[in-house]
C-alpha cells in the first residue's frame, strides 16, 4: 500500500511511519518541521525513518497553496493518514492563527489533494477536545460536539465537518479518530508527562492544574498507531456513507495526581508539587467509549500506564541524559 503521512516527523505521525515500514508499506511523509517545539526532536525523529528505501520525505508547509499540487504529483496514494496539525490547547490562546493556518488551510489542501482519488481512504487526526465539558462519561462518538471550549478543539470540529463535505459531494472515504492524551516515546515536550519528567529530574515544581484533580484518559502511543493502522486496513463500509469517527482512548482515565505518583516510582524521585488554578479551554474530564472502534475496526489498546510511562522515561533518559540504561524495551 502506498500511504501518504502528513505531520511524519510529528510525535504521532513518527510511530505510524514506523509501523507501516515495519509492516512493508510505501510511506510518503511531509512535514513542515515548524519550531511549536524543538525542531531537533523533530530531524532526529525522521533521521530513524529517512535511511529506510521505502520512505520518502517532503519538507512542506500545507498552508501554501502550491502544496495540493506537490502532494498530487508525489501520488496517487492508496491512503492518507493527515497528523499534520498545530496541537495544544493552552496555545490556542496564545497564538490562533497557527490554529486556523495548518488546521484549516493545511488541511482544504490536503483535501483537494485527496479529492479526485478513486476510492482514496483518508484518516484525520481529530481529539478528544471536540467532547469540551461532555456531562455523559464514558464518552460516545454520538454525542453533540458543537459546544468547543478552545479554538484548538474547534478547529479540529471544523476538520471533521470539512471532510465530511468531501466524503458527501466527491466520495472521499473518510475515518475521523479522535484521540485522546496520546503519550510515549518521542513524545511532545508541551504535554503534561514530558513536562513533570523533565520538572522532576530538573527539580523544578511540577505544575498541577486544578491541584492535578483533571483526569485523562491517558493512551500509549503503540495503541493509539494499532487504531490507526486498523481504521487504515478497514476503509468505511457502504453503511457508513463514506464516513464515520470513532474514539480511540484508553478508556481508563486517571487523575493527573495519579499520574504523578507512578511516575515518581518510574523516575525513582519525588515531585516538588504546584498547584496552579484551572485553565480555561481545559476539560475536567477525557474518559473514551471505546466499544465501537473496539466493534467495527478491531481496536485493542493494551498497554498499561505504569508499564507505558516506564518505556516513556527509559527513552527519556536515553534521548536526553545518555544514561546507559538496562533497557526493557526499545523505542
Ligand atoms: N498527542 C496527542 O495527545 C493528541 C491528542 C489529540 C489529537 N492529536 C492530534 O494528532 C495529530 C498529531 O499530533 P502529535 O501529538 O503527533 O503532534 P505533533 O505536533 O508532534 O505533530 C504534528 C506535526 O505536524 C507538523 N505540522 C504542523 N503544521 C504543519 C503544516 N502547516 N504543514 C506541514 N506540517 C505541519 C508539525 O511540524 C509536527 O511535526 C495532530 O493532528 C493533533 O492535533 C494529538
């Protein structure tokens, strides 16, 4: 299979490549590499998937209007799996036209790239931030996701609502996924687990929003790429009118004090705790239904918190501290 990625030198977008090169397929990656984060995390991410003969590598920013035509040119491709996006919910505040720019420009190109493919199946990186204050949990795709409570998660509601447009007019096949707390190995360093890790080593306060009361449905990111490879291998049945979403969480959530705890027992180091007030475009809650993507597309998330957070900090300590560590598992 020949498969676009959009967002490959992304945390997210890393894992699918490796695992569809693993698997034997074509990848086409592009990215913009932009410095939301450090950028060297994201060279050395590609730097393990560019030495491999069947992955190819396009440094481009989708905003530009040309770009529809690279991706056309660099295909056809059986497959698009678009990661590319500008993530965070705090940032959103911050800086909204990045939101607006990759999330919903980046994207209408991506689309019109996709558009004349015959039975072309495109998956999007939705989240868990469509749900926004969600008073039913678990949480059910059905619900009614018109009530965003940050530019970030309305932007990723107006991507679902933009290829579902394309899946009605021009056929595109289309799988929505909204993922939910997605952490691992070369993770992103503005999420909470890479933050309390680098704060712990560092002795520096970890900071707890809502004194940490938050709970998340924190999801290994090896389980998070078997949903989307599974989404990618079962392109939506006729019943779907070419369309459908599902969750792909844990479906576990844990506060993000317990959190902390099993990662000071990882890190073998206690945290020097800060409660800082509830933020607004936050959530109290993320807590998925997984029992559809479970039902229809074979999904299986399988890793345990603790044993996900240790394999987090052993690449950690590895990628950052050189430690030479009795490694458990390799990255
Ligand atoms: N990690 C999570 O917990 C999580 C949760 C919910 C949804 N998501 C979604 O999953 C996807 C991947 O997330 P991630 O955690 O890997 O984030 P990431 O920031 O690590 O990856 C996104 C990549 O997209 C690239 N990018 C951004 N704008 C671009 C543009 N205009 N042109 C080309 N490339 C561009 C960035 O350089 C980055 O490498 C995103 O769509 C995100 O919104 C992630």
């Amino acid at each position: 299979m020949r498969v676009l990625v959009t967002g490959a030198a992304g945390f997210i977008g890393y894992h699918v490549c490796r695992q569809l090169l693993n698997r034997g397929d074509e990848v086409f990656g592009v990215d913009s590499l932009n410095s939301y984060y450090d950028p060297r995390l994201k060279r050395d991410r590609l730097a393990n998937l560019v030495n491999q003969k069947s992955f190819r590598f396009a440094h481009l920013d989708l905003t530009h209007d040309s770009a529809t035509s690279t991706l056309q040119n660099a295909g056809p491709f059986d497959a698009t799996i678009h990661l590319a996006a500008q993530a965070g919910v705090r940032y959103s505040q911050e800086a909204p036209r990045s939101y607006t720019a990759s999330n919903i420009v980046g994207f209408i190109n991506v689309l019109e790239a996709s558009r004349g493919i015959k039975n072309h199946h495109l998956i999007f990186g939705s989240s868990s931030s469509v749900y926004g204050e969600c008073r039913v949990i678990p949480v059910q795709e059905t619900v009614d996701t018109t009530r965003p409570v940050s530019l970030y998660a309305a932007t990723k509601m107006a991507g679902e609502l933009m290829a579902y447009s394309y899946a009605a007019q021009y056929g595109l096949q289309v799988t929505a996924l909204r993922f939910f707390t997605v952490y691992g190995p070369w993770g992103r360093p503005d999420m909470a687990i890479f933050k309390f890790t680098e704060a712990i080593l560092n002795n520096r306060p970890v900071e707890l929003f809502a004194g940490g009361t938050l709970r998340r449905d924190f999801t290994f990111v090896d389980d998070t790429v078997q949903g989307i490879l599974a989404a990618v291998d079962r392109p939506p049945a006729d019943r779907d009118d070419g369309y459908r979403v599902y969750n792909l969480g844990r479906g576990t959530p844990v506060t993000v004090n317990e959190l902390l705890e099993q990662l000071e027992v990882c890190l073998n180091r206690r945290a020097i705790r800060r409660v800082v007030p509830f933020q607004s475009g936050d959530v109290s809650v993320t807590y998925a239904d997984i029992h559809a993507a479970q039902n229809d597309i074979g999904y299986q998330p399988s890793v345990s918190l603790a044993d996900g957070l240790q394999r987090f900090v052993e690449w950690y300590q590895r990628y950052y501290l050189n430690a030479e560590l009795p490694l458990k598992h390799s990255a």
